[in-house]
C-alpha cells in the first residue's frame, strides 16, 4: 500500500480582525498535526466540537490554507497541485459535505450538476455525459430519471447519495467526508454507511472520515486518530482503541457516548 495523504506538522492559525486600535487574540485552530491515510483506507478522525476536525479536512481540500507544515495528497505538495488549478487538485481528492440538500445546487437539476466534474475536471463533452451519469446513479443505487430532478426533491439519504455521485464523476480516488451521515436517520445512515463501504471497494477509494458519532466511526473505520484542540492525542487501530485506548482523552470520550451507540449502526441496519 501507498500513503495518499501525508500531513507533517500541519498548522492552521487564523489572525483577529480587529480594528488599529485593538486586535482579537491569534486563533490557533489545528497546531501540528502529523498523519498519514494508506491507499483503500478509511481512516475517521474524531473529537468534540470546536476540536479542528473540520479546519483540517478543509485544508486537505484547499477550501483553507496551512499556516505552516507539509500537506501531501499522492506525493504532491497541495501548495503545488492548487497551482496547476482546480482541476488537478479536484481529480485528486473530494469533499462530501455534512448537510446534502445544501451543498447540491438548488437551481440546477441532479443532471446539470453531476455534468459540471465531468466536463470541467475529466474532459467529457456535453454530448458524452449522459452514458456516464447513468453509470454513476446505479453506482449510489438512484434511479436514472433522478437526473432530471431539482435538489428539493428527495430525501436527505437521497440527496447525499447524489452528493457521494457529484464527488465520484471527478474519478478521485480519495474523499473527504466531513459528518456525511449525522443529518441523517439512523436507519438511513446504515444505508448510506453501507453504500460509502461498497464504493470504496469497488472503486478502490481512500476514506478521511470526519465524525463524532463514535457508533458509526466503530462501523466503518480501519483507524482513529482522536483530535482534541487542535492536536491529535491518539490514533490506533479501530478495534484497539474502542478496546484499549491509551490516552485520558480518549478514553473520557469513549465513556461520553450514550449507552445505546455500543451498537454499530452496520451491525443491524434497518431497510
């Protein structure tokens, strides 16, 4: 196996805005992260809220920008994949977003948008499209007249099934998955959490999986890195660290969660 992602001491500090008379405290919201993501991983990073979880996964995206450290995505600098444009760095990695109704153009229908990473990114002509946003639809188990549908029209679970479609036609082989299922019912997160778990296979995909639902991280993940103020306190192999966590931290959280997410959401899905 291959590192696809490799991060040495990254650093992420956003600067007050305040007047020149007075300036707000430096915010430092990731402060020297080392980690790496092996090809045909899933690896969840995990912690409470405010703990950069988010700030991180934005800048292996280049949705933020490091403040200091190395950030590799399949041996290349991000720095210098952003330079060559959005494309290198969009047929590289993804980002599926928290909420999906959102993060799906509420103008254009499921077509039109799916069409945007597949002319932009990998080069298919309009006339092209058609034959590959099929394939990508039976991929996520959509019908294929979901095409011609506005965002409005389907359910969360459906509306993230399109948005995994969206992040798949950029033919990336790593995705950012920042809380993709937390907006979701449970029945329908073990359907979702199944379906990213059937991708990655077929399509040899590397998973970062941004959570704090220990439940579904327990389900779905090889290893856990747990975040806490912006550093990392822990990452271990999943089964050890439920099993055995080393630090304070971890093990506090791990008592934190409700009694009934003992039980992974894969382990019973309902349907």
């Amino acid at each position: 196996m291959k590192k696809v992602i490799e991060v040495q001491n990254l650093k992420k500090t956003y600067h007050g805005q305040g007047g020149w008379w007075q300036r707000s405290a430096a915010v430092e919201a990731v402060k020297g992260i080392s980690l790496n993501l092996w090809q045909g991983e899933t690896l969840a990073i995990v912690g409470e809220s405010g703990s950069g979880k988010s700030t991180l996964a934005r800048m292996l995206v280049g949705l933020e920008t490091p403040t200091s450290g190395s950030l590799k995505i399949q041996g290349e600098e991000v720095s210098v994949l952003s330079q060559r444009g959005a494309q290198a760095l969009g047929k590289t990695i993804q980002y599926v977003f928290q909420d999906p109704v959102a993060s799906l153009n509420p103008r254009k229908t499921i077509q039109q948008t799916l069409s945007v990473p597949l002319q932009r990114l990998c080069g298919y002509r309009a006339s092209e499209c058609l034959p590959r946003l099929q394939q990508l639809l039976e991929a996520v188990n959509m019908p294929a007249d979901a095409l011609h549908c506005y965002p409005h029209e389907f359910s969360g679970g459906q509306a993230q099934r399109l948005a995994i479609a969206r992040a798949l036609a950029a033919e990336a082989q790593i995705l950012v998955l920042d809380e993709p299922v937390s907006a979701l019912d449970v029945s329908v997160q073990a359907q979702v959490l199944l379906l990213l778990e059937d991708l990655r296979l077929q399509f040899d995909l590397s998973y970062l999986f941004i959570s704090h639902d220990l439940a579904v991280v327990e389900s779905i993940a090889d290893r856990v890195a747990v975040m806490n103020s912006g550093t990392i306190v822990e990452c271990a192999a999943t089964q050890k660290l439920f099993s055995a966590p080393e630090h304070e931290y971890s093990r506090q959280l791990l008592l934190s969660r409700p009694a009934w997410q003992t039980t992974p959401p894969l382990a019973q899905p309902t349907f």
